[in-house]
C-alpha cells in the first residue's frame, strides 16, 4: 500500500482548472522597463508601440495605441481588466484621407506554443467602442475643426502565421458584423480549426472598408463621399472612423467532455479499458488502441512539466504472478508507446499492480472487465 501511495502521489494543482491561454501578454499589461505611459493618452507613432508593450509589436505607418484608462479620463475611465488596453482604428476610408489605401490599425502578438492541427482553439478577446474615443483621437490627429463622424465597423479579424505574416492575410477567424458596444465591454468569441502549427498572429481589419459593414446609411455615404470629393486637402475632409478598445485576447484549446485532456486537467486522471487496448491476456497493443493513446501523447506534449504515473492492473482471473508481470507489462507498452510519439521519458512513470487494486467485483464479468484496465495519474512535477 505504502509503495502504491508512493507512486500515485498526492494529486496536486500542477495544472490550469480549464485550458491555457496561449497568448503572450494578452491584457497588455506587461510593459517595457523604460517605458514612458501617459494615462487618457494616445500614441503618436508606429515605433512606440513596440517600444512601450512586451511581446507585441506592429507595421510601419500604424500608429495603434497602448491605452492606460484613468478614471478621470472622459473617454476611458476603465479597461475591461488591469490599467492598460490595446486601441485600435479599424475603419476609415481612404477617400476621406485622399489616399490610395484605406487606414486600418494592424499589431502582432505572438503564442507561447505552436497551435496543433485538427484540435479545435477557440479565440476571444472583449472590446469597446464609444464614439467619443475616435472623436477625440481623430481631433488630436489633425485638427479641432476636422469634421468626424463616429463609426460602428466590423470585420475584426485574427490572421494566425508561422513566418511571413503578409503571404496570406486573410483571417482563419473574423468577426465581420458591426460591432456596437455603446461603451460596455462586450465579449467577442468563435472557434476554428488550425491545418499549421500557427504561433504568430496579427489582430485588425484586413478587409476593405468598401467590404466593412458599418451603421452609417448608403444615403449618408453618399453623400460624404459627394462632399470630400470637392475638398481637395485631405486634412479638411470629413472623416468617418471607428475605433476599438481590445482586452484580455485569447486562444484556447476547446477540451471535450469525457476526453483524455479534459478528464487529465479537471479530474487529473484518465483511466482506459484494458478490452480498448489489448486483447485478453496479452500485453501487444490493438492497432485500434492508436488514436486514443495519440490523444494522451498530444496532451503531454502540450504540457511537457507533467509527469504521469501509468498504472497497470487486473481482475483475479489467473494467478498473481501471471496478473503483476501483465500489468507490468501492459502499462510498459503505453510508456513505450507515448516514446514512440515524442514524448519526453522524464514526464513518464510505469509500473503493474497485478490484482491488488481493484475497483469492482471479481465475481462478475462486468465487474472484472472494470477491474482489468490502465490508469493514467497526474504526478507532482518536479
């Protein structure tokens, strides 16, 4: 009993109570050692961006805010946690700036581990608009007579890359419908499936505001569109923006109910039929026993500080010589296993139990079937 104690451990909080949010810095919290953060203040250039947050950054020509609310501040009294917030321009035309291009505000942020192909993620992030923020920053861009008109825009997008974040750029999750919050903080969240292991993203609107949906009338565009296209100086145009305030943004693997993962993270154990593994009386496993094994081995991957102990046992079936030495080597099998697939040998501990752990009868089939099976244990990591 001692040596079965010993080897379980006490099960402790070695990991998160739901999934890991992946994202570095994603309340924007943690910022640069020398940085210079004025609460109620926008940025005023690309390159302070990335001077002022960690693990962020942005492109040449944006300006996006790092946001420090200040509760006299009549446009940002609060972020949705912390101090900080990102601010970002997601919509203003470039007919309303007699340019080329529209003008919207795209930043960087990078993963603390490659996102898995197949498994599903689920991203979020909590937004605010409030129109007296795009007012209030467009005035200081140019000038207090600058005619505004505040904007509600969709297509908030999160475009997740490996290398070169322009070869694509077209969002994997995009959230296109007007966003109005009305100056609340409201939760934006939908899931998608990766087919690369992504740990880069950008966060923006990669589409064109002609393909932005906004609450502004197709007569009030019209006739905006009219009246800039008689002012000839940018500057004096009338400017139809809208502006984000971004919070807490997040990536999280979707743990199913009743899935190794889930059952190793809320419960931490998982516990496999030995009838799913092997058949009966042998120790070689089922080809059938891959894709469940695969789903223990992605999970210790996702999580290499872990180590689990691997259980074998039995019913009474037989005698208790032949019973320990196939529970040992039924829960060696796993181990080797788990090896085969990557997995790190220090997070792995095997060992047989024969017929002493019961947690049935041995008088019935059932209740023998329950007994004859392989226990995986979250250990205390080291």
């Amino acid at each position: 009993m001692r040596k079965y104690l010993f080897f379980l451990l006490a099960c402790v909080q070695v990991l998160p109570s739901t999934a890991q949010n992946l994202v570095v810095n994603p309340s924007f919290e943690d910022t640069q050692p020398d940085a210079l953060i004025g609460p109620c203040e926008f940025l005023q250039h690309s390159v302070f961006f990335a001077q002022t947050v960690r693990n962020w950054t942005t492109f040449r020509n944006y300006t996006p805010d790092l946001l420090t609310s200040v509760e006299n501040c009549p446009w940002l009294a609060s972020v949705h946690t912390g101090e900080r917030c990102l601010g970002l321009i997601t919509y203003l035309p470039a007919s309303d700036l007699n340019e080329k291009e529209d003008y919207h505000e795209i930043v960087q942020g990078r993963l603390k581990a490659p996102l898995i192909p197949g498994q599903r993620y689920r991203v979020e992030c909590w937004v605010r608009e409030d129109s007296s923020i795009i007012k209030t920053h467009l005035t200081r861009v140019y000038s207090d007579k600058t005619p505004i008109v505040p904007s509600k825009a969709g297509n908030l997008g999160f475009y997740f890359f490996r290398q070169n974040p322009w070869e694509n750029r077209k969002p994997q999750v995009n959230f296109a419908e007007v966003i109005e919050t009305n100056g609340a903080w409201v939760r934006l969240s939908a899931e998608f499936v990766p087919d690369q292991p992504f740990d880069q993203f950008l966060l923006g609107n990669f589409f064109s505001d002609r393909d932005t949906k906004t609450n502004l009338k197709a007569e009030q565009n019209r006739s905006i569109e009219l009246k800039n296209g008689k002012i000839p100086h940018g500057i004096d145009r009338v400017k139809r923006g809208a502006y984000l305030c971004i919070d807490d943004v997040s990536v999280e693997r979707v743990l199913n109910a009743g899935s190794v993962e889930n059952s190793l993270l809320q419960e931490k154990k998982f516990t496999f039929s030995a009838q799913a593994l092997f058949d009966f009386g042998k120790y070689d496993l089922k080809p059938e026993a891959g894709p469940a094994l695969d789903s223990l081995a992605v999970f210790l991957k996702s999580y290499p500080k872990v180590r689990i102990g691997i259980g074998g046992h039995t019913d009474d079936v037989g005698t208790d010589e032949f019973n320990l030495d196939l529970s040992e080597r039924r829960a060696q099998a796993v181990r080797q296993f788990l090896l085969d697939r990557g997995v790190a040998d220090t997070q792995l501990r095997a060992k047989g139990f024969g017929e002493s752990k019961p947690i049935a009868d041995n008088i019935t089939e059932t209740g023998r079937q329950a007994n004859r099976r392989v226990e995986c244990v979250v250990l205390k990591t080291e």
